[in-house]
C-alpha cells in the first residue's frame, strides 16, 4: 500500500487470525477502543488484544471490563516521582518487552497521551504497522495543549494507517502531506461507545442521582451534569469553572447539577465551592451507562472530556467544553461542535446559562445529525485495519452531510 512506513506482515496461515494489539492508557482511550474490540471479536477476521498501560493502567482495566472486554496484557509504571521524560523511558521498555512477547501484526494507539506516543515509537522501532485512531487532530499550537499537541504530529509520522474521526481532521493530515488511501475518515468510536453503554444502562447507584435523573424525566427540573478530570486543573482555574458553576445553579432555580468526581484535591474543592447548594450532588465518578443515561436527559453539560463533547449531539445536548486561556470563549464553528471557554467565572457561567436556557426550544425539534459520527465508526476502523492487512477492500467512509 503507497505511503506505508514499515513492511506489512505476510498473510496469516489459513484459519488463523492475525493479531492486533490496542492499546489503552487510560480510561478516556479505553472508551474509545472497546468499540473497535468489539467489532473485532464480533467479526474474527483480525484478533484484538487488549494492552493496558500507563499511570491509568487500572483505570483502563475497568473501563474495559464494563464493556465485557478482559485485558489481556497490564504493563504497569510505577512512576514514584520520576520525571516525565524518565517515566518516558520506563513505559517505552515496558511496551516494548510487551510486543518482543507478544508479536502484534499491527498496533492500534488512540489520541495524543504519552502512552499512545510511547507504544507507537515502540511498535516503529519493532517495524509493527501503527494505527493511529482519532487522528489529525490539531491545535497549530505546540504549546497548546502542551504536550499532546507534539505526540499528535509525530504519531501522524509513524503511523501506516491514519482512522480520522471527522473530514475536518482528514484535511488536516492532508495538509500536512499524510493524504491517500492511508488516511480513512471512520467517525469517532465515542459516538458507538455511548449507545452501546446506554443500551446497558439499567439504573443508578447512587439514589441522590436517580432521585434527579426520575425528576428530570417527570419535567420538573433541568440537569446540567459537570464532568471535569481531576489532576488536569491548577487550583485557581478549578475555582473560577466551579464558581461559574456556582452562579449558574444560583441563576436558574429549576437547574440540577450533577457533578461525578474522584476522591482527591478537585473533589474537596468542589465541596467546599458547591457543598452547601441544594441542588448541586456531588458523587463518585460514574460508569459509562450511568454517565451517558444522564448526558441524554441533560439540558446541557460542562466538561473537559472530548469523549463527551463527540457522544453530546447525538442526543441534541449542547457543550461547554472548558479549559484553554482565562476569559477565552468561542461558539461553535459548525451544528453540534461544542462550545468552548476558559477557565472565567463569569465566562463559564453566562455560557452555561445561555446552552441552558435554550432547552425548551430544542425539545420542539429532532436533534441534529452528530457531525462526529453515526454509531458505525468501529466497524469502519474493523474494516480499515482488515485492508491495511490485506484482508479485505479498504471500507466506505464517514460522511456527515449524508448521514
């Protein structure tokens, strides 16, 4: 195939299936991945094994098993203080005993982490094909997000067959001369991973979020869950989103919050911000049924998960995606793009307020079409590392103005 980096491995003796190693780094990948896992099982043309690794290891682990996927191989990394470019070394050692064990005919990373740049150098350097989902994601800032912005460029120079989510991201690789047959428009996996997990939604743990969940389907309040990373957020930008987050509970009496958060610093600042308001429940992170069942009943929501941000219009919810520069906001470049905004008290709450407000006058019309994909990215993906094994044609692509 024109443009691939490394040889491809010769054909799979008759019966046997090649290969594949995916590889998790943490729960946000792991969401991404299980799809393609699946659609692999189900299909049985390639075999997927399930590598989780990373600080997130564990994390990754139990994302996976939610989705009924066992991981096959844990490289752990007992990071202990060490420097980033240290822990670094220690993963790509670790990645690399896994495929010297375990020969992959092709290695499937998801995103921009350390642990998607780590295993697709590692699998270079053993001349293993890498598949790179979510591909040509760009900020044209290398300092932003730092230092994801770099890993996505230099996975996009290894990498033998580029899954884009969006033909936005397909033009950016085009741009930077990774265009042909190797670049495949698929849609994001986000968008199978949702249905799947509310398909399997049966009820909350938690009573308080049920309790909100059965009044917002009643039509008595309005919820806006608010899902933010613990450990992505210096104190004093945490304490300006969740004084944003304060004024907008206090701006709209008919809103519930519902804010899932580990136990660590962001949670104590969320209960010493948010505890006292009646209407604000703060629990334990949520499983992915649980999350999306309240994503699809939500009047909106606040994050700075993408994963979100990509399941969010499938179900007409509006986003506001936060993070980046304090005071900073733009609204959507096209239909069912998020909303962003820094890390602004006053910028966070008036936006939220406005994706609020507008909730009625959404409900009188059928959502619109998800431009980050249809439920069939993941099949798609099947399909296209099928064709770069040479097992079948290369697959149709994902197009949202037909879908």
């Amino acid at each position: 195939m024109p443009n691939t980096l490394v040889p491809l491995p010769s054909p799979a003796a008759p019966g046997c299936a090649p290969e594949v190693c995916l590889v998790a780094g943490d729960a946000a990948a792991a969401v991404k991945l299980a799809p393609l896992a699946a659609a692999m099982r189900a299909r049985r043309r390639v075999r997927p094994v399930l590598l989780a690794c990373g600080d997130d290891a564990r994390a990754a682990t139990e994302v996976l098993s939610g989705y009924g996927l066992a991981t096959d191989v844990l490289v752990e990394l007992a990071r202990d203080g060490l420097a980033t470019s240290r822990a670094a070394a220690q993963l790509l050692a670790g990645l690399d005993h896994a495929f010297v064990d375990r020969p992959p005919a092709a290695v499937v990373v998801q995103g921009d982490s350390a642990t998607a740049f780590a295993a697709a150098m590692a699998a270079f350097w053993r001349r293993v094909p890498v598949v790179h989902l979510d591909a040509g994601v760009r900020s044209f800032d290398l300092t932003a997000p730092f230092p994801q912005e770099g890993h996505r460029r230099l996975i996009a120079q290894v990498s033998s067959l580029h899954l884009a989510a969006t033909p936005g991201a397909s033009a950016n690789l085009v741009d930077e001369c990774h265009g042909g047959p190797k670049v495949v428009t698929v849609g994001s996996t986000a968008v199978d991973a949702g249905f799947d997990a509310l398909d399997r939604y049966v009820r909350h743990r938690d009573d308080r979020v049920q309790a909100v969940e059965n009044a917002v389907v009643a039509g008595e309040v309005r919820l806006c869950p608010v899902v933010l990373a613990d450990g992505h957020w210096p104190d004093g930008r945490a304490a300006q989103v969740l004084h944003g987050i304060a004024d907008l509970v206090l701006a709209c009496p008919d809103l519930e919050v519902v804010l899932p958060v580990a136990r660590g610093p962001l949670r104590h600042l969320a209960y010493d911000m948010l505890g006292r308001l009646v209407r604000v429940t703060i629990t334990d992170p949520l499983p992915q049924p649980e999350l999306v069942c309240l994503l699809s009943v939500s009047a909106a929501v606040v994050t700075d998960s993408t994963t979100l941000a990509e399941q969010a219009p499938s179900f007409g919810v509006p986003v506001l995606l936060v993070g980046g520069e304090p005071g900073t906001w733009a609204e959507p470049c096209a239909p069912g793009y998020p909303w962003t905004a820094g890390a602004d008290r006053a910028v966070v709450a008036r936006t939220a307020e406005k994706l609020v407000l507008t909730h009625v006058e959404r409900r009188s019309v059928a959502p619109a079409v998800n431009p980050f994909g249809d439920g069939f990215a993941a099949a798609r993906c099947e399909q296209a590392v099928q064709w770069l094994l040479g097992l079948r044609d290369r697959p149709s692509e994902f197009d949202p103005s037909t879908a």
